[in-house]
C-alpha cells in the first residue's frame, strides 16, 4: 500500500549531476530515479562593497510545463543535503515559479518590446554622451542617402560588374 510519505519529496538536496550541473531541489527517491520537485539552479555573488552575498535562484528547466524531473540515479555524481540557510530562499524562488507556470503569467517580452526598450535605453545613454543635443539626429528612419549625395544607382553598375574572386574561399 503506498502512503503519502511515499510520494511526497522528502528532503531539500543538492544534486550535482555527470554533466557538472548542480541542481536544488526537494528531492524524493524511487527505484531508479531520484523525484526532484521544482528544481532550480542556484547562483551566488558578491554584492560589491556590502561584504554580503546575493543569492539567485534559477529554474533548472525554465521552458518545461512539469514542476518534477525525474533524473536516472547512475547521472548523479554526489548528493547533500541543502543548506539549511538557503532554503527560505529556494522555497521563495520555487514558489513563484510554480504560480508563474500553473497561471501562465511568466512575464515575457515580445520582440517589438525589446526593441523599444532597447531604443529607450540607447537614446538615453545618447543623451548623457550628447549632453544637450538631440539624440533624434541618429534615428536612422530620418537617415536618407539622397542627403549625402550619394546614390545607389551609382554605384549598383559598378557592383554587377565586379568579378566573383577566383579563390572560393574568400569572402572578398
């Protein structure tokens, strides 16, 4: 008869596997695999000047639709019990992890978001560089080649014309 202790994860764990990952997680065994439930990858660094560490919880497979992995036990190369430090942090990161998924609220960018984003963020470093000019004189969609006095028409002849180089594996 199996009983809930049975098929709950059992212990928080680090798992460092063949490949070198390292991965957290509440883990639980089977026959062959090790059950982790809302595995994450952790990452530790130094916040500069503070004396103190930032701890960064990651998902382990952020575009998987499953909170549990099932890992083959012959890929773990050593396990250990977490931290005890960490595990208010891991259990923060996981938790609104899980709600992201079982919502689908992950918040993701569209390109055209990026995009402008980007945009906002090079006009303002423009801005500080530029002091008091216009960022707007590089907008490249006010940018026209018949300012310059440049044509393609010129140029296009001259192009076509060109021979292709006899040795293919130049570019040039």
């Amino acid at each position: 008869m199996v009983t809930p202790k049975d098929i709950t994860p059992n212990r928080y764990e680090v798992l460092k596997t063949r490949s070198g990952a390292e991965i957290v997680g509440m883990t639980r065994d089977t026959r062959d695999h090790v059950e982790i439930t809302l595995p994450m990858i952790c990452h530790l660094s130094m916040i500069p000047g503070t004396g103190r560490t930032q701890c960064i919880f990651y998902p382990y497979a952020p575009l998987s639709a499953e909170e549990k992995l099932m890992m083959p036990k012959d890929h773990i190369v050593h396990r250990s019990k977490m931290n005890e430090q960490f595990i208010p942090h891991y259990d923060n990161a996981s938790t609104t992890w899980f709600e992201m998924i079982a919502e689908e609220s992950i918040p993701l960018n569209n390109p055209k978001e990026i995009h402008k984003d980007l945009d906002r963020r090079i006009r303002e470093a423009m801005h500080k560089v530029l002091g008091n000019q216009d960022p707007d004189i590089f907008d490249m969609e006010e940018y026209d080649l018949r300012d310059t006095g440049i044509t393609l028409d010129d140029h296009i002849d001259d192009f076509l014309d060109k021979q292709p180089p006899k040795n293919k594996k130049k570019l040039h």
